[in-house]
C-alpha cells in the first residue's frame, strides 16, 4: 500500500532525470572483515532542527510492542521477543505487525527516540545496522540503515498523513576497489542517487539531510515538497551501529561480531501497527475511502526487504531508469 506522500514523490520523479546510470554487477561474492573504507566513506546525518522524533535503538522497540496479525496477538509468540528471536513471528507469516503497547496519540516518550550528543552518538540507543554487500570483482555496496521509532507525517491540507510507529531508512554508498563511486538517498518508496564527487562531504565522509518527520534522505538542505531539512543536529550513525555482511547467493546475512544479533535481519514483518480501521476514533482520511490519505498508515519492512542485492545504485521500481546525478540538488 503506497502513502499519501509515496503517490507525491511517484508523481515528482520524472522532475529528477538526468542522462546516466550504472553498469550491472558480477563476479564472486564473499565474506571478511569490516572493510575500513565503509566506515571511512560512512555517511554522516544532519537531523533537521524541529524534528522530535531521533534516531532509535533497535531491540528497544520490541519492548514496547506486541506482534498482532489482523489486530489478534500472534500465539506462542516468544517472550520476550528479542532480536535473536524476532524471526520466529515469521512461522505467522508477512503480515505480522509490531504493534505499540501505548496508544500512541498520548505520545509516549519512548517514540522520541535517543537526540544525538555533540559527538554525534546516540547514547544507550543502537540504531543503526550497516550491512556490506561484497559483489566481488572490487564492487561492494554498504548500506546504511537507519531506525526511528516513529515517523511524523506534516500536515497536508491542515490535517496530519502518513504517521505510523517504526521508521526504517538507509543510505547506501558502492564502492569500486574501495573507493566510493555514488550514493542512493532512501525517499518514501523511492529516492535519487548521485556521484560521489556531487554530494556534500565533511572531509571524505558523504552527507545526508534527514526530513522532519518522515526521515527521508535527501542531499541538500530545503528538501523537497512537504519534507524540509536543515542543519540540525549532526548524528553519526557509525557510533551506535551494528556491522553485518549479506551474501545473495543464500540471503544469509553474519555479524562482523559475534556479540550482535542476526535473527531479527530475517523478519519479514513490518516494525509497527497496521493502519487503523475507519472505525478507530484515532483514524481519519483526508479522501474517505482513499487509504493512501490516512493520518495513520501501517509500519514498515524492515532491512531484509531493501533490496539489498541490487544490480543499479537505485532501487528497482516501476521500471524506472537509475538515475546517478552528476550534481547536487533537491
């Protein structure tokens, strides 16, 4: 199902084409070590300034949650659900929803998430998973992925859409013989790539400006339609992170570490409540009928389903060209 601001940023892509893209990968893939040109290239993030929703720890999120299938807790469900058996909900199939505990219209203070210090690290909150994707031949992608326990829908036509709990971004650099060569911006259901030399860098590290409210990515400040960024409050997600390799030939992903938990990568549920029924005192569509225009919206997939064995730096969607823009803009 596409949100409100999905549909807008569908209708808004073909503002962005530019001649080029990337060719297709191959060669063997494998597995080692944290490669130190994924933490050297790692992407730094400017939190915009009237966000309150930061960045959140992973496991915190399932302490605040229960697993729901059409609003009926899931049975024999484990507990407590943990990241190391998160995957299990996956025996009840796609349609699991990490569903709050709280009723979230009271704002509960664990939706806020952790607020960055000036080092950049969220204290006491990992929420961050950078996963590496060796295609071999000196090709690797490494995504950044980015958790927030809400996300924060602006108002449009004075009414809030699109709020839901759970918030998964990510950015992701490629790399030739490990070297950064562009970059993907994660947007609602799409986002826009650009070269290396075009975004904004603090020393050699890429920047991202992250939307207030829906945490979109974008690689400059203002941002585009109802998202705005700015200058905010600089986060870097390298500090509270857990680092995995992804192999595609068996989907299986491993931990750099063997003290991060792996299971939870497999879940393939989404990270937060199912869109609220009409019928909810809560709920209320801009366009009645028109889901898309709901102020709360279902939860999102998790990092299993972001494409993360990608031939182009884009994601694949409606059969759009991947674009890599050699210049930086909304």
């Amino acid at each position: 199902m596409f949100s409100f601001r999905s549909l807008l940023s569908y209708l808004v892509i073909a503002l962005r084409l530019r001649l080029g893209a990337t060719a297709p990968l191959d060669g063997k893939r494998q597995i080692s070590t944290v490669p130190s040109f994924v933490k050297d290239y790692a992407p730094l993030v400017w939190l915009q300034s009237q966000d309150p929703y930061f960045p959140s720890d992973i496991g915190a999120q399932l302490q605040h949650t229960k697993p729901e299938v059409n609003f009926v807790v899931v049975p024999n469900a484990p507990n407590p659900l943990t990241l190391n058996n998160l995957d299990s909900l996956n025996a009840a199939g796609a349609n699991v929803y990490l569903t709050s505990v709280d009723d979230i219209t009271t704002k509960p203070a664990w939706l806020k998430g952790v607020k960055p210090d000036a080092s950049g690290k969220t204290n006491g909150a990992i929420s961050t998973a950078i996963i590496v994707n060796d295609h071999g031949s000196g090709n690797v992608d490494a995504f950044y992925m980015y958790f927030y326990a809400f996300n924060y829908g602006p108002p449009v036509l004075g009414q809030d859409v699109d709020d839901h709990v759970g918030d998964w971004e990510h950015t992701m650099v490629r790399f030739l013989n490990g070297l950064p060569q562009a970059m993907w911006f994660s947007q609602h259901a799409y986002g826009e790539a650009f070269s290396y030399n075009a975004v904004e860098k603090r020393g050699i590290r890429p920047v991202a400006y992250s939307a207030n409210g829906s945490h979109a990515n974008y690689a400059t400040t203002g941002g585009f339609l109802e998202d705005k960024c700015d200058q905010g409050t600089l986060w870097d997600p390298t500090l509270s992170a857990y680092y995995y390799s992804y192999n595609a030939n068996t989907k299986a992903f491993a931990a750099y570490d063997p003290s991060y938990p792996v299971a939870w990568l497999n879940y393939i549920g989404k990270w937060g409540d199912q869109q609220y029924p009409n019928s909810d005192p809560r709920q209320h569509e801009i366009l009645p009928g028109v889901d898309a225009t709901a102020r709360f919206t279902s939860g999102p997939t998790g990092p299993e389903d972001k494409q993360l064995n990608r031939t182009n730096v884009c994601i694949d969607y409606n059969n759009l060209p991947c674009v890599i823009r050699p210049v930086r803009g909304p």
